[in-house]
DNA sequence: ACCTGAACACCGTTCAAGT
DNA sequence: ACCTGAACACCGTTCAAGT
C-alpha cells in the first residue's frame, strides 16, 4: 500500500564495470529469447543458463523478473523510428510512426503482453512520445491537446496491433488451412447471421492483405479526425 | 504445429448436470477473484480453495486455465451494452458503445492483461461485434468497410484504456501524491525539455479528469474520421 | 459421473556462503 | 564486487484411486 512507485527507469542503475556479465548483455539475452519461445518461455533459469551463469546470479544486476521485462520491452520501442516532421509533413511523419510502432510490435510479439502489465517509461519510450509531441505541435496541436493527439494516435496504433498479434500466435500452433478457419468461425458466429456475411469475404485467404487494409483505413480515418481538430 | 486451432468456444460444453459445481458458478467465482486479487491473485489452488473443493477437481469443468481464463474474459464483454442505433443514431451508439466498453474494462482490470494474450471468441465478444456491425452498416457503411469501422472503433477504445488500467494498477500500489509524482516523471524526463511542458498542467492534480478529457478527444476524432469515410 | 490427494516438473526469489 | 547452490513457497497439470 504504501512502498514507493517500482520502476526500473527511477533508480539508478548499477555502473556497468568491466568484468563479468553486464545488464546490457543480459537483456539482449533477454530479448532474444523472448523472440525465440514467447513471454512464458523466458524463465530466469532458462536465461540463467544461456548466459552460462547460475540462474540467481542475475539477481545482482536486476531486482527482479519484472525489472527485467521492463528493460526488454523499452528495446521494442528502441526500433521505432520516425521520419522528420520538419521535411515531409506532419500526417507522413504520423504514418511512419504509426508503421514503424505496429512492425516493432509484431517483431516482438511478446510485447503485446507486456503492453498490458506494465507501464512504458524507459528511455526508449520517452523518446518515441517526444517526437510524436513535436511532429503535433509542429501539425498546429497546442497546449493539452498536443498529448491528446498522442495518445489517439498512439491507442490506436496499440488496439490495433495487439489482437493482430493475439490471432498470430494463436494460429502459428498448428497448420493454417483457411477452409477449416472458415469452418471454426463459422460454428462460433452461427447465432448471428450478419456475421456470415464477412465468410465469403477473402478474409481467410489472405488474413495479412486485409489486416494491412484494415490497418490502412483506421489510420487514415484517426488522422483525417485528428486534422479535423485542427481547423475547427 | 500439428494440433487443431484451441479455444473452449469451439468446443461443446459438458452439459450441466444439477448436483455438484457448474461451469458456471466456477466462472462466477473465478471473476470475482480476479477482480479482487487480479490476476497473479487467481490460481487453481485457490479458486478450488474458495469453492471449499480439490483444486484439481476444476478440471472436471475446464480444460485449463487458459480455457478457465477465456470463459472470465467474456464475461466482461458481457457488460458491454449499446444504445439501439435505431433511435439514437449511429453516432451516439456508437460512444455509448465506446464508453460501455471502457467502463467494463476498467471494473475489470485484468481484462487488459487477457486482451494481449487471447483472442475474444466467447459469445457475448461476438454479440458485441454483431451489434457494432449493425450500427456502422446503419451508419452507411458497405462491405469490408463496415468491419474496418469497427475494428477501428474497438483498438481506439483498447489502445485507450488498457495504457489507463495499467496506470491505475501501477499507482494503486502506494499512496499518490501529485507533487512526488511531479518530481518521479521530471527524472524519467530529464532529458527531454519538451515533455516538461505538461509538468505545470493539471495531469497531475486530477489525473482521472484529464483522461476523461482525453478519452473524448480521441472518440470524437476518431467518429469525425470515420464519418468522413461515408461522404467521399 | 464427479471428486480427491499425491506426485511431477516447473516457477521467482532469498540468503548464507564462497571467491 | 560478483557468483553460487540450496532452500522456500509457490505454480499448473496428470493420474490412479476413490465414491
């Protein structure tokens, strides 16, 4: 109830010092394998033994599980990028950002999880919310609304990526046959006929084409809002 | 890689026979724990313990928890409720829509953790989906589009307030003080002058108002964006 | 048909002890 | 300063056995 708010980002590190295993090495051990076998296939043995250490030995650079997936997850918003607002405009610059954020994301499918467990505070995340501050400022956004307009962007980018992962991995567990998925969605939509209606659709043949559509059209849609704030 | 594409809504259920537990009062109990202990809290052991039976005797019910989990996370779709579009109008259906569903999220914490973690195939998720398809084809909407609609609905209310629920969890920790946590995120800042602007704003005062502003900002951009969609 | 307890293979984390 | 292994208190799940 009463100990202090619990971030990695609001202590200071431990000084990396020459010999032995450093923070930065453990946690790219981490990522990697959070990319190989998932959320749950990161233990602190299974890393313990990839770094060929005791699996408490890590304790002396992190507190804690938590700690650590705090650091990894700032990597994922380590590979957003961001075109310069200044010399292709603000709405491009916006869906660059908005491509890069959904990319690193699905790179990373871990993150997903972690999206919802744990606040984004590290450096890396801090930077991403900076430039898209000065890319809306620069778009004519004031005051509050300069962080209005991030987060729209942003909660979309998020609410959009995440089931896209959500389904992935859920159909990577076995062969995709899009007869069968059609057969499965149809037994579990059989009460609502207006649901059908999407089962003629290509939507099981290609499931990416229509997802980067899908994704297309609520981007330009949250923009085209955003820009209507702008006028009014 | 091999094994059939697994969700308990694609499977029958085992028909509920009058003695002994239910499906159903297992889910009830399971929500109620969560809710109260979130989700670290739920553990067979203790569901089973809180229905004064063998923690393993659940398994005559559920496959798994992840099945166990499934059938929770529904149960908050199922507070989600929306305004006739009929007689209200698209538009206001479709914010009351937005609302309900933040509302149900937020008395239900762990549903954002879920959401990164299972696809929602239960049938009060699909029912939702169905009433959103109506409203937006209602609206004008024509084919593909009227998914792309709601899809685009739904991650902005997702991307909104899962970020929010993790805050809240993040500080419901310890005893919030505005000026302690002033001082916390000027260190995570430091480095970045143009986030200090927001320091001398309210955020901090009245956190919970601010987001309630900001929720608006982003539905309506985002219904001006997709009403935007209909007359071109 | 339903429920049980023992057992297995895991966890994260603490801590005294080593170098 | 760094690393170790043993130990603790948990997990989810299986399964043979009970009624």
């Amino acid at each position: 109830m009463s100990k202090p708010f619990a971030s990695v980002w609001l202590r200071e590190p431990r000084k990396a010092t020459s010999p032995g295993r450093s923070r930065e090495e453990i946690v790219n051990a981490a990522v990697e394998l959070l990319d190989e076998e998932g959320l749950n296939g990161l233990s602190m043995r299974k890393l313990g033994a990839k770094l060929s250490a005791g699996a408490t030995s890590l304790y002396w650079y992190v507190a804690n599980k938590d700690e650590l997936l705090e650091l990894a997850y700032d990597e994922v918003w380590g590979e957003m990028t961001i075109s310069e607002p200044e010399v292709v405009g603000w709405r491009d610059a916006a869906s660059t950002q908005a491509y890069s954020m959904r990319q690193a994301m699905l790179r990373h499918p871990w993150s997903a999880d972690l999206l919802g467990r744990m606040p984004a505070l590290g450096p890396n995340a801090i930077q991403v919310a900076d430039r898209m501050r000065r890319m809306f400022k620069l778009a004519g956004f004031d005051g509050m609304d300069i962080d209005y307009a991030v987060g729209t962007l942003t909660a979309y980018v998020y609410g959009m990526t995440v089931p896209e992962i959500v389904w992935n991995a859920a159909l990577s567990e076995h062969e995709y046959d899009p007869d069968e998925m059609r057969k499965l969605v149809a037994t579990a939509v059989r009460d609502f006929p207006g649901m059908l209606e999407r089962m003629n659709t290509d939507i099981y043949q290609d499931p990416q084409a229509v997802r980067a559509v899908a994704f297309d059209f609520g981007l330009v849609s949250v923009l085209d809002g955003l820009e209507r704030r702008l006028v009014t």
